[in-house]
C-alpha cells in the first residue's frame, strides 16, 4: 500500500497514528541535527521531521540526500509541531519517519513550484506536466472537471443521451479551415476533423434520439487570434420537436444549475435582447452588461450645425463614462490616441465634461451651445461629474470602434467585476452577413440555421433583412453558446445553399447525405453550443481559455511540449501518396 492517507488530511486528531504517505519533496530544510521535509501531493503539504534525536543516523542522511520532486514513500507517526503553521491545514502537525522509500528521483525542476512562479510562460509551456503541480494549474484543472461532471449530471437528468459523432468526417462548415486527414486507403482523398458535429446532431434527431448532447473536441483551423485555440472542446446539444422557446428554456435551465452549483449563485429569468438592439445600445452582439455606459446615438442633435464632420457622418453615437468630468487633457488625449490606434481606427474623438455646476466644456464648443451638449448629455444618459465621449463615421465601424471604447473604459474604470455574472441571450441574428470584402453573403450562423417564418421570401430582394431563428447566450462580454434552430425541409435547405452561393452539385456532393436524411421522414429540430473552455475560465473568474486546458496550443498553433507540428518520414508521405513541395 502506498499510501494510508493523503499529504492534504491529517489533522490534530491523528495525533500518534501511524500513517503511511507518498508524494514528491517540495523542500527541504536541513539544519543538521534536524530536517523538515514538505511533502507534496494533489490534496496538500504535510511536514515531515527526521532528527538526531528520535531518528536512525542512515535515515537522516538519507533525509539529507533528498532533492526536489524527488517521489517518496514514507511511514511514521503522527506528532504535535512545537511551532505551528496557521497558514495550512495539516500545519498544527508533522510526521515523525521511521522509513523512507525513494521512490524515484528528479532534476532539479526548472522553475518553483509556488503558486507565484518564477517560471515563464514558454518553459512552463515545455513543462506543462511540471507546471500542472501549481495549484493554480491543477486548482483550474480540477474545477473543469467539475463543471463538466455538473453538466453531465444536469443533461443526463433532463433526458439528454450522449452520444459520440466521428471525427474523420467531410466538411462541416462553422466559417473556418479544416484541418485535413489523408487517408491512406483511399489515395488521394482526405477527411476534414469536425469544425462541430453540426450535421451529425442533426443526423440524431433524424434518427428519433430526440434529445443529444456531447462534450466533444472541434477543430478549426483559423489564424489564430488571442485565446483561440486550434482544438476546443463543446458541450454540442440538439433537441427535436422544439422551437426556440424550448431551447432557450432548456439551456437557460443549464446554465442556471451550473452557476448555483459552480459559484453558489442564484440567476433570474435571463434577460433577452435582440441582436438590432444590441449593436444599437453596446455596438456588440455580444454586449458585457454588468455596467452601463449604453450608447447615445446623437445624430438629431448634432447634426444641424456646421460641424462637417458629424455632419458627414451616418453616425454620430457616444457613451457617458462615470466620474471622467476630472480627466485632465492628457488623460483625454490618450484616450483620443487609444482610439485612434489601428486596432480600433477611429479618426478622432469628440468630447464633452460634463461639469459639477451642471456646465458644460467640449472640444467642440465652437459649434455647439449649452443647449446642444444638454441634449448629448440626455442622450447619453450623461450626470454632472461625466464625460461624454462621440465617435462618427459609417455605422458599423462607429459602433465597433464606440464598443471597443467602452470596454477598455470598464477594464479601467474596474466595472467588470469578475465575482459578477450577467447572462444575457441575443435573438433574432441576421440569417446571412455580408462580406465587405467579396461582396458576398454567407450564412451568420451555418447553412442549416432557418430563417424566420415568413421571411424567405426576402431572401431574393433583402438578403440582409432576413432574420433568422439563431440565438447566443452571453455571459459577462462573452459568447458562452450559439445554437439556431434549424431547417429541416429539403426545398428550404436546396434554396439555402443556393442563396450561399452553392451549385446544385455542390451542394449535393458535400451535403447530399443531409438532403437525402431530410426526405425519411425529418423532424422539426434545433440546438445549441457552449464553448466549454470559455464558459469555465468564466465561471472562474478568469479570461484566459489557455489555463483551464492540460495541454494548450500556444499562440502560433503549437504544441511545445510534444513539439507538434513536426514533419513526417518519407516513407509515411509516400504511403499516403503525398509529394512535398517546399
Ligand atoms: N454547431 C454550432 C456551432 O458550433 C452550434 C449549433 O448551432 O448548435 O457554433
């Protein structure tokens, strides 16, 4: 037996019982005649003492010999510290060794193995297993597990099976790259690795399961941006039989269980939103509303003076940020800069201090009077002591560029309390988005989503108007979950993919396997996607997806530690008929 109890529990009460405990040496503290070894394991530190006194001399020095992360099995008693340590749970007691079993030994770990490392992202990365003996790698670790076991418990509960799809699959088009599998028996012929199990789950329910889900890995191969990661793991759920209301109850119901279970918290009735809502009031579909700063859109009161810029402008829109009145002109004129940096791209900024005497001084006074900035200030929902700052411009820029203001503003201002969960569901997307780019609409969502009852027929004069019956759940800023429901006649599906601009064979060839499965007889269906990497490191109140997964990707798609990609042996390229040509 390895082990009678764990490095984490013993207590006052085990006060001379035997104990056996392995673990690895966290440190050592030889002083000689006496030394105190730390032991570490999953559940916690415990001490160990050997001395002159009460201890054999070969087991001190064996106790001497010790180095770091060295794996040991040691039996003795349980005694009283003389000094205790309030600041652990095992610290009132140590364990007295009579036998001391090396296990195996260790390198000298290439950085500490503190909660506050000394240790850099890249060589923690390279070590990942080391790193992952951190609390807080292994804390973040843990409480994933315990949310995906609490959204196990929950589906399972509502009738939900789970069932695995493959992945060696065709395309599945969720707006990225595939990743590519050759295959060797079918030369010249690739799978794709699911960008989700989208068709599949549909497959389900043609298939009468009636209620899936899965927590399942999905690939896609995008340029990677900040925390994304190229795989990622989904809590992927599809129902039949329902309509939107159902879905948004159903998950509601999750989401609801997961945070009084998770973080003890007890939701309300989700707010809902409409996606034109949305971008008119945050400039975001997915808009943080744990603070307010909502935009005001101006253009009825700034546009009728000779101002030309506003005057220029579709859209004339501020936000009032609390208690900035008091910013000084440097501190404006950063922000001025902040907004001005190519990531956002707006070309300047308006301003307006709102005055404690209820006056008002903006760098625009040359145009407009006090009557006019009241009107801002009423918009804005500005009080004496704000700042109302405006951006103008095209619509849709303005709105991102006004949106990305208000978050850095929240971030510094500290509004984004991480102890604080606002949910909140977008409805009614756009069913198609247009690509500035190419000219193009393509599918917001995916090619399965419908759209609203009614709206077809809009397809053919105003694509962009039609909305669809596609939802996401947003916590605090965040896109935890998207799902729409879905179409589940064949016409409608061939009309879709017309309008995405598929030939007939296209659309066949890659989706044939959906339109026929939509002529046995399917059901009406629709479903949802949590991202989970993302809704734990919320729960956790974190922002990074990266440390709430064992073995991340870095930011440029690798796999330090394995070092992958790698290249692969002539001999293995040529069995999958595959010629290099670098
Ligand atoms: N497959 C979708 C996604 O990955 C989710 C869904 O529509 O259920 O975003």
């Amino acid at each position: 037996m390895y082990r009678s109890h764990t490095c984490g529990e013993i207590r006052m009460s085990h006060v001379d019982q035997e104990v056996t405990l392995s673990g690895w040496v966290h440190k050592t503290r030889d002083k000689g005649f006496v030394v105190w070894v730390d032991l570490r394991d999953r559940y916690g530190i415990t001490q160990l003492v050997f001395d002159e006194e009460r201890t054999d001399k070969s087991l001190l020095e064996k106790a001497k010999s010790l180095g770091r992360e060295f794996v040991v099995q040691v039996k003795g008693s349980v005694i009283e510290r003389t000094s205790k340590n309030g600041n652990i749970p095992t610290g009132d007691i140590e364990v007295l060794v009579t036998q001391l079993t090396i296990l195996n030994t260790s390198q000298t770990p290439p950085f500490t193995i503190e909660d506050n490392t000394d240790g850099g992202e890249d060589l923690r990365m390279k070590y990942r297993y080391i790193d992952i003996r951190r609390n807080p790698v292994k804390e973040n670790l843990i409480f994933r597990s315990k949310v995906a076991i609490e959204v196990r418990k929950y589906l399972a509960e509502e009738g939900f099976i789970e069932v695995e799809t493959p992945y060696l699959i065709k395309s599945t088009p969720e707006g990225a790259r595939d990743f590519v599998v050759p295959s060797r028996m079918n030369e010249g012929q690739f799978y794709a690795l699911p960008q989700s199990p989208q068709t599949f789950k549909q497959l389900l329910m043609v298939g009468g399961l009636d209620k899936y889900f899965q927590i399942v890995k999905c690939f896609r191969d995008e340029d990677l941006r900040a925390d994304r990661q190229p795989e990622f793991t989904q809590i992927d759920c599809e129902m039949a039989f329902v309509e939107q209301e159902d879905i948004l109850n159903a998950f509601e119901g999750l989401t609801r269980h997961l945070l009084k279970e998770i973080k003890g918290i007890d939701t309300g009735d989700f707010p809902r939103m409409t996606f034109d809502d949305a971008m008119k009031k945050y400039g975001n579909d997915k808009p943080d509303i744990r603070f307010g700063m909502e935009f005001g859109e101006l253009n009825e009161v700034a546009q009728h003076k000779d101002f030309n810029v506003f005057n220029a402008s579709e859209l004339v829109v501020g936000i009032a940020v609390p208690g900035a009145a008091s910013y000084t002109r440097k501190q404006i004129d950063a922000l001025i800069d902040w907004v001005k940096r190519p990531q956002v791209g707006a070309k300047g900024m308006v301003y307006v201090k709102c005055n404690e005497d209820g006056t008002y001084k903006s760098s625009v006074d040359k145009f407009y009077d006090q009557d006019d900035l009241a009107k801002w200030a009423e918009k804005t929902g500005a009080k004496a002591g704000d700042l109302i700052c405006v951006l103008s411009g095209k619509t849709n820029h303005t709105r991102a560029q006004l949106s990305a203001l208000r978050m850095e503003l929240a971030e510094r201002l500290e509004l984004r309390n991480p102890n604080e969960f606002a949910p909140l569901w977008v409805i009614d997307f756009p069913l198609l988005e247009l690509d500035e780019e190419t000219g193009h609409y393509h599918a917001m969502h995916h090619p399965f989503t419908s759209p609203k009852p009614g709206q077809l027929e809009l397809l053919d004069t105003e694509p962009g108007a039609v909305k669809a019956n596609a939802y996401d759940l947003v916590l605090n800023g965040n896109e935890i979950g998207g799902g729409s429901i879905r179409i589940h006649d064949k016409e409608i599906q061939s009309i879709m993919f017309k309008h995405l601009g598929f030939t007939p064979e296209e659309a066949k060839a890659q989706f044939g396997f959906l339109m026929d499965a939509f002529e046995y007889g399917a059901p009406p269906h629709g479903g949802i996607a949590f991202g989970l990497d993302r809704l734990v490191s919320i729960l956790g109140g974190q922002e990074t997806i990266r440390d709430f997964i064992a073995f991340p990707k870095n930011n440029s798609g690798r796999d330090v530690m394995i070092d992958a990609p790698a290249t692969i042996d002539e001999e293995q390229l040529k069995e999958l008929n595959l010629k290099l040509d670098l």
